[in-house]
C-alpha cells in the first residue's frame, strides 16, 4: 500500500497508476497464497476455487476500471446501476475470505465453517499487522512434510497433462 499512497501534483494519471499499482501488489499477496494453500488442501475438503478466481477478477477489474475513468476519485452509483457493485462487493468479501477459510481447513482437517475463519478474515484485511500472525501459520504448513508433498504431487500432475 506504501507504492498507492504517493499522490502527484497536476498528474493525476500517474497518481492513479501509482494508486493501482499498490491495491495490485496488496492483492496479489492474497491471490497467491489462495492459490498455493488450495493446492496443500485435502481432497477431501471441497471450497470452490473457480469462484474465488472469478470474483478476483471482477473486483480487481471493476475497481481499475472505476478508478481509470474516474481518474482515482471514484464514483456512486444509484438505482439500478448499483445493483452490480452489490456483486462487486460479494466478490472482494469472498476473494479475501478464501484463504482465510483454506488456512483454517487445512488446519482443522475438514471443511472450516465461516464463523471459525472470520478471524482470520480481518488479520487479511488489515494485512500489515495481521502478516505477522498468518504468514508464520502458511510457512508451517508449507514446509510441513505433508505439504511438501502435495506440492510435488500438484506439481507432477501439472507436467502430465
């Protein structure tokens, strides 16, 4: 977020690039680490990975476009036409609720309900402080043996097909 919060004066297309490039790099940490803990899941375990990859797109694609046609000041939208940002605002939720919830079911060895990863939710979304107490809980599960070999076998499976 320290690349977004830089604002020029009389620029405000570099501002907005600038602005966009930080959320991008912000939540890309999310999107990888959705994808990668989704691969260490047990079979067993059944989230929807297509949806969470498909509201990552819609939300980082509604917010860029909102933000580049209204040069970063952002817009409101009223009647119908707000009836897609209710969506749009779904789409964020589940995108960072995700891997929320596939860090817990890989803890917890079965499907984690909403409620026992909402804590987990808001250490995302205030992610400068809430790094500290998940990145150590993903680089225990990473580097467990089990989810060493996970990866090889997602890994082996990938260079098949």
């Amino acid at each position: 977020m320290f690349v977004g919060s830089f604002k020029i004066d009389g620029n405000p297309t570099l501002t907005t690039i600038l602005f966009l490039s930080g959320v991008l790099i912000y939540f890309s940490w999310i999107l990888l680490v959705g994808h990668a803990l989704f691969q260490l899941l047990p079979d067993r375990i059944e989230l929807n990975y297509n949806l969470f990859i498909i509201n990552s797109f819609i939300w980082l694609t509604s917010y860029a476009a909102v933000m580049i046609i209204s040069e970063g000041e952002g817009m409101t939208f009223s009647g119908l036409a707000a009836l897609p940002g209710f969506y749009v605002f779904y789409a964020i939720v589940h995108f960072i609720m995700f891997p929320a919830r596939v860090l817990r079911s890989i803890e917890q060895g079965k499907k984690a309900a909403i409620g026992e990863c909402i804590g987990d939710f808001f250490l995302i979304v205030f992610l400068p402080i809430g790094i500290w107490f998940i990145q150590p809980r993903i680089n225990q599960i990473t580097t467990s043996k089990e989810g060493i070999q996970k990866l090889n076998d997602a890994q082996a499976s990938r260079e098949e097909h």
